[in-house]
C-alpha cells in the first residue's frame, strides 16, 4: 500500500499512483465497470503515463478512439452450458440429465456471462440442482436477481443493481423508452418503429434516445440492418424497477405503441415486411397487457396479430391468440358487442381454412345475429357475416340456403358502399363461384369479370385480391374449354401471388395447382407435373398430410402419372387421397 494511501484529500492520492505507474514500467491496471462519464475521466489522467498497460471493463460505448475495443457479446450456447457445468461441478447436486437442464437454464438467462455466473454461484452455495434453480428463477425472479455474495460471485452486486447503475445515468428520454421496451419481445427491434410517435411522449427524439440506451449498453444495434436489440434480462430489471402506478401506465404506452406501429393489411403480402418484425413485440406486450386486464386495445391488437398469422398459414398460432381475444373481448365488452363479431367470424374463417368445418358454422351464424342485433340488416358488417356463412355454406353441401345468402350480401354492399367498392368485388366473385358450382357458367362469368375490373381499379393491377380474381377467372374460361384465354390469367395470378406472398405460401400452391390442371388438359404433362408437385409440397407442409387439398393435390397428379404410363407411381397417390376423402 503508498504511504499517500490514507490521505484524506482524493488528489493526493490520485497523484501518489500516477508517480508509482511512472516509476514501475510495465504494470497492468484493471479498472472494473467504467460506467459513467465521470469515471471514463480516469482513462485520461493514466494516459499520461504510457509504460504499461490499462484494461477497462464498461457497458459505456462511446470511447476515444485511440482506446482498442474489444466487444464481448453473448456466449454461444455450448460455451454459456460448459461453464454452468464447470462453474458448479462438485457443488452442485447431480442429476442425470445436468446437461439438457443445464443448456435451458443457460438459454433462459439468455447466454449472459454475468447472469451465468449468478446462477452458478448461487447453485455451489445453495448445493441446488439446475432444476431447482430453474423452477425459482422462474417462480421467484425477483429473490434470484437481488442474490449476491462477493464472496463467491467476485462481482458485488446483484444483477438487477449492476443495470440500475447505468439505468441512473440516463437522460429521462431514454429511461422512458427502456421502460416501454421492456414490453416488448426480447427480439430485434426495427428501427422504423423510433418513427412512431410514443402516445404519450410525443416530442421525445427517439432516436437520440436509443442513442443513450446504446452508449451505456443497454441496447445494442445491429451492424448489418436497422434494426437494435434489448437483452431479456435488462427488459426484466427495467419492467421490475416500476412502481406499480409507473408499470401500469408503460405498459399502456407500450401497447398503444406498437398498435399504432402494426399498420397494414395482413391479408396483402406486401405489408409483411413492416409487420413481420413487429409481429413479436405485438405478442409479447398483448399478453402482458391481458394479463394486466387492459381490453382497449389489446383485443384488437390480438386480431390483426391472428390475422397475419392466419394469412401466413401459421394456423397453430393464431389459434389460441384468437380464441383469447374472443374470451377477453366476452368479459370486458359483454357477449354481443360487435368486437365479439368480428373475433367470431375471423376463428370461423380460421376453423374453416383448417377444415374444421363443424365448429366454424355455429361462430359464423353467432356472429352474423350479433352484427344484425347491432347493425340492422342493411349494414355492411352484416354483409361480411353474410358473405362467410355463405362461403361454409358453399363448402359443406346446402348450396340451396348459400346462395339467397349471397346475393342478399351482394345488394347489401351495392347498395351501402357502391358499386365499385372492393368488398363488392370479392363477394361478386363469391357468387359467381357458387353458380360455376352448379354448372350455371353463363351467369357466373359476368360477375366475376366485374368483379376482377373493379378490383384492379379500386387495388391496383399487382394486389393480392386481384390474383384471386384472375384465378377464379381463369378457371371459369378453363371450364368452358378456353384454355388460352385462361393460361395468361393464372400466369399473372401465380406472379402476383409468389411476390406478394413468397413462393411456399398456399395461395402460391392453388395457383400452381390450377394453372397445373389446365396445362394437363391440354397435353403439356411434364410440365404439370412439376407444378403440381410443388403444389403438393406446399400444402402438405402447410395443412398437414389429411388435408382436404392434399387430397385434390394427390389426385391431380395421380392422374398426371396415370395418362403418362406411370401407373404404379400413381396408385398409391390415388390410394391415399381416396383415404383422406
């Protein structure tokens, strides 16, 4: 210890270390957690000596540039599960799957070193198994993240202390946007949503903001793309930092936030790219606003969010989001308030698209009493409660009831919205398609060619509606032998659907399919062969193996294979489809 070590005034001291470096060549100085402005100060001053060596560990970003960087990111997952294992091995108590356990406690503490070190830590002191240790991590957070022993740990601090040091340091801009980031999915974040107005802190300069996240490591950007990321655990230390008021009103301002971001047709492929990676962060903070019993707007968040999910075929998911928003509207709204019915006609879509058809027609008819209770029978929400009846009923076999129920809907639309509005279109075609289905072409081709115009006038010649139209279309004049007149229609159809969808999407497979079909009919097997296939592919991952279009897709091909000599490749195409029907 210098003689100068008891002295009371700091600058004495100060200069009793800098003569000691400057006499001692080749030291090594390790200044631990430089983490505020007023720290990094002490970088300049031991400048001034230059014969040895200083090593600073900081979660600050902004450096000088003559100091050499070294950026420590995440563990990868092996390393974060070999140092549990060697950090508690002797200590700990034995179990024969310590690895699988271990790998999910390091993926849960999301592969920090200084949470690792944490658990490890308080597993040797505790002599706890990785399990135990994972079941109160998860059941009492708050106990593990304010545990410390220096002792142990050699860091002597808790986890939620060592953010809250760098949390005191930020402008009230940024400690605000942590606060409601810490909301959100511990995904990437665009950063097309800093261009969103924060409802309730409209004036903020987000940007310059995200700016003080990142000086202080709270947040790191992304090299590549625009986009940042909030590691979990400083989410978790941020939200549990909240008063109970203060978390209450963030949460809001999160889920006002981001609903005002997730804009855009989920139906149109084309808005994906702005939803899809929102779509996270839109689920993460709907579930904690449910949880905290906010209705407005998490169940319209909750539906956009099921409808994108839908849209994309991601049928498993959107399930439950719906069938949550439902119950949650039910409680808080009351059994007929329209919200209701929408969420009703929207899982009867979904029910429907799955093929369970039994339990979407009673959502179906629920929903169309509530929009007439509500509306009237004139409105056009009782036209969209229409238009799907009579779509299942098109389905499941009364043709006889579907279609009175069509045209009520069209001259419902006609008449409250015009005749050139695109919901006009669509159930347009909807009729025109229950008249091809019973053979009454002459009357269903008018339709849907005004159908089709309207669409392209109202959306614009390259939207996803019009591909449906073109394909619907298409294979009315493939019905009434015109092949080529049908073949550029379903061509443009599936170059529609495969930009605004991508190419493994199952409107892309329909589109194969069909286009498929009329290249058989005319005498082109090769190649509606490889589009059928495709199809098939497509479907089948999509819908599973028992689907009702796996089994036209299997059949189609079938025949394909039949007609050219392949008869014992199509057999048990034929087979198997005859077992899903």
């Amino acid at each position: 210890m210098l003689p100068e070590g008891d002295a009371t005034d700091d600058a004495v001291r100060l200069q009793a270390v800098l003569d000691w470096l400057k006499a001692s060549p080749g030291w090594l100085l390790i200044l631990d957690n430089v983490d505020t402005p007023l720290a990094l100060e002490a970088e300049k001053l031991i400048g001034q000596v230059t014969d040895g060596r200083l090593l600073m560990t900081s979660r600050l970003a902004n450096f000088p540039g003559d100091v050499q960087r070294l950026e420590l990111d995440l563990l990868p997952v092996d390393d974060a599960v070999d140092f549990l294992l060697e950090r508690t091995a002797g200590h700990r108590r034995i179990a024969s799957d310590d690895r699988a356990n271990a790998r999910e406690l390091a993926l849960d503490l999301g592969r920090l070193a200084l949470a690792l070190e944490h658990a490890g830590a308080y597993i040797v002191r505790h002599r706890a198994s990785f399990s135990q240790y994972s079941d109160l991590w998860r059941g009492s957070r708050d106990k593990v993240m304010n545990w410390s022993d220096p002792t142990v740990t050699h860091y002597p601090r808790a986890v939620a202390v060592t953010w809250q040091t760098s949390v005191a340091q930020l402008t009230h801009p940024a400690r605000h946007l942590l606060e409601l980031l810490a909301w959100l999915a511990p995904e990437p974040v665009p950063e097309f949503l800093l261009e969103v107005p924060i409802p309730e802190a409209d004036g903020n300069d987000l940007r310059e903001a995200l700016a003080d996240l990142a000086g202080y490591s709270l947040a790191t950007r992304d090299a590549a793309e625009p986009r940042f990321f909030v590691h979990r655990l400083v989410q978790d230390v941020a939200r549990r930092s909240l008063d109970a008021d203060t978390s209450h009103c963030r949460l809001f301002e999160a889920l006002r936030w981001i609903t005002a971001g997730f804009v855009g047709d989920p139906r149109d492929g084309r808005t994906w790219h702005k939803l899809d990676p929102l779509a996270p962060h839109a689920l993460a903070v709907s579930g904690y606003a449910d949880d905290a019993g906010i209705a407005d707007p998490t169940v319209s968040l909750m539906n956009v969010l099921g409808l994108l999910l839908k849209t994309q075929a991601l049928h498993t998911e959107a399930e439950p989001l719906y069938r949550r928003a439902l119950t949650l509207a039910e409680n808080t709204f009351g059994p007929d308030h329209p919200e209701v019915a929408t969420l009703l006609s929207n899982l009867g879509l979904l029910l429907q698209a799955a093929n369970r058809l039994d339990e979407a027609e009673p959502l179906m008819r629920r929903a169309l009493a509530i929009a007439e209770n509500n509306f009237g029978p004139e409105h056009p929400a009782v036209a969209g409660c229409l238009n799907n009846l009579a779509g299942l009923l098109r389905e499941t076999g009364p043709l006889a009831e579907a279609e009175p129920l069509m045209r009520r809907t069209v001259k419902i639309t006609e008449k409250s919205l015009g005749p050139d509005h695109p919901n006009l279109a669509v159930q347009l075609d909807n009729l025109g398609t229950l008249l091809q289905s019973t053979n009454r072409l002459a009357e269903a081709e008018p339709l849907m060619r005004r159908a089709l115009a309207i669409a392209e006038d109202s959306l614009g010649p390259d939207h996803p509606e019009v591909a449906t139209h073109l394909s619907n279309v298409g294979r009315l004049l493939h019905a009434t032998d015109r092949p080529a007149e049908a073949e550029p229609l379903m061509r443009r159809a599936l170059a529609i659907d495969e930009k605004s969808f991508g190419p493994d999407h199952p409107k892309v497979a329909n589109r194969l399919h069909n286009l498929g079909r009329l290249l058989y009919a005319t005498g082109r097997s090769a190649e509606a062969e490889l589009l059928m296939r495709r199809a098939l592919a497509i479907d089948e991952k999509s819908f599973g193996p028992e689907h009702p279009l796996v089994a036209a897709h299997l059949s189609s091909l079938g025949s394909v294979l039949r007609t050219t000599d392949r008869s014992a490749e199509a057999q048990p195409l034929m087979r198997r489809a005859l077992a899903i029907k």
